[in-house]
C-alpha cells in the first residue's frame, strides 16, 4: 500500500510514535488522515501541524471502550466514506506481575488487546465489503520475545501478536492486508526519563525513525514490522532453542534486577 489518496486513522495520535504517523501519512499525501486519542489537546497539536497538507479529522476516543472506537469509525465513515487504513496504536505500560491488581491487569489488556478487537469489529465489514482494507496492528518486540519487569505488557502484548497473525490467516485471502509493529525501546512518553530499560538494550529510536520502518512494511505489505532488525535474530534464537533462550532472559532478568535494586539504593540514601 502507498498512503497517497488513501484515508488512515491513527489511535493513540496525540504524540509519540502515533503522532509521528499522522505526519509521515499526511506528507505522503494522504487524502485524509483522522487523528484519535484521549487527549483533546494533542488531538488538536497533531491536527494543527498537518491540516495544510491534507483533509483532517479529530475525534476523542478511548479504545478501551467499544463505543468510542465505534463512534470514531462511524464519524470517519461520515467523514470520508471509506477507511484504507486503521492504524490501532495506542497503548500502555505496567510495570510488575502477578501481584498486578485485577482491575490493573484487565485495563492493560483492554487497552492492550482488547481495542484491536473493537477496531477489527468496527471496520472489517466495511473493508470485507471493498475487498480491500490494511490494519496495522502497534505491538512490542515484548509480544514476540517478552519484557523483563512486566508480566502484564508481555502478555498483552504477545496477545496483540496472535490477534494479528489471525487476521490475517482469516481475512488475507479477502483483501484483507494485516501488519504488526513490534519495535523496541521509543523515546516516548511511556519511556520518558529513562534510557528503556531491557528494552533500550539496541538502542532507542526516534518516533520519526519508526515511521520510516511503517511506510516500508506498508509499501512492502509484511507482516511483521520490526524498526529493530535484531528482534528478528532474537525471536530465532528462541524458537531453535526455547530452553536456552529462557536461560539466558532470567540472566538478563537478574542483570537488570541488580539495576534496578542499585538505583533504588541511590535514591534512599541521597
């Protein structure tokens, strides 16, 4: 797919690696790009920088709540009257494991999983309809490997995966084209003041630095799309030797554990 004259939406626009979406889309000449987020003032920075370039649209969502992803697909349909491509991006962090409170664990998996199911639900039929439609799912490397620190972002995560990798066994033969982001460590508002962690282990990428990966796998029509190209080497390793690949995650584990335990020593004693 090229974005030139096609309609995206884009979940969690308001900054970070959706808003760097919303411009790359809007400069590739999109004929509309439909920027969504709970954060009204976001929503409206986002549209501000792109609304000279192409037709726009704001609308308040959170996709943890089937309405709202229902109500911000049907206005884009008023709007514009198709959807090429629906970008279910946003998502969040929490840190911990199974001592995560349930309603902790059932926010991150509504947010994390769940609004890529509203999504689907919402704009599928009229996709199905076309015989032609693109999502693109925003995962983690977490979702293909695991996240050392959160047992409720790894497993939402490698839930978005399987979500995705169904749709497109289910609908790839309709005109149904699916793709995953799974990046590593973004400077974004989820990692701001740290160096990422686990994650930030190959570095940590600009927003913008995505976006370039996203136009490629879109052009390309892959499914995984992967900003850090060693995830690819990291998940082989995993699955020719799962139990050496556990080993050497409980290293890192108690490698960044020791970290952790370090900097909260520091903290207490300054």
């Amino acid at each position: 797919m090229k974005l030139r004259d096609k309609v995206a939406v884009v979940t969690g626009g308001a900054s970070g690696i959706g808003r760097a979406l919303c411009l790359r889309f809007a400069a590739e000449g999109a004929r509309a790009v439909v920027v969504s987020d709970i954060h009204l003032e976001g929503i409206d920075r986002t549209l501000a920088d792109i609304k000279g370039q192409t037709r726009v649209l704001g609308v308040r969502a959170d996709v943890a709540n089937e309405e709202d992803v229902s109500r911000l697909v049907h206005k884009t349909l008023e709007a514009f009257g198709h959807i090429d491509l629906f970008c279910s991006n946003a998502g969040i962090f929490t840190a911990g494991g199974e001592e995560v409170s349930t309603a902790a664990w059932q926010r991150i998996w509504d947010v994390n999983v769940m609004s890529h199911v509203f999504a689907a639900r919402a704009v599928l039929p009229g996709m199905l309809a076309r015989g032609e439609g693109y999502l693109l799912n925003t995962s983690s490397a977490a979702g293909l490997l695991s996240q050392v620190g959160s047992a409720p972002y790894a497993v939402t995560k490698h839930a978005a995966v399987g979500f995705a990798e169904w749709l497109s066994i289910t609908h790839g033969k309709r005109g149904i084209r699916v793709s995953v982001l799974c990046p590593q460590a973004v400077r974004t508002q989820m990692t701001a003041g740290s160096d990422g962690g686990v994650a930030g282990l190959d570095g940590m990428l600009e927003p913008e630095q995505l976006a370039d990966t996203v136009m490629e796998t879109l052009e390309e029509e892959r499914f995984l799309c992967l900003p850090h190209p060693e995830v690819l080497t990291y998940m082989r390793r995993k699955t020719d030797d799962y139990d050496r690949w556990l080993g050497g995650m409980r290293r890192l584990h108690e490698r960044f554990d020791e970290v952790y335990r370090q900097r909260q020593g520091d903290q207490d004693s300054g």
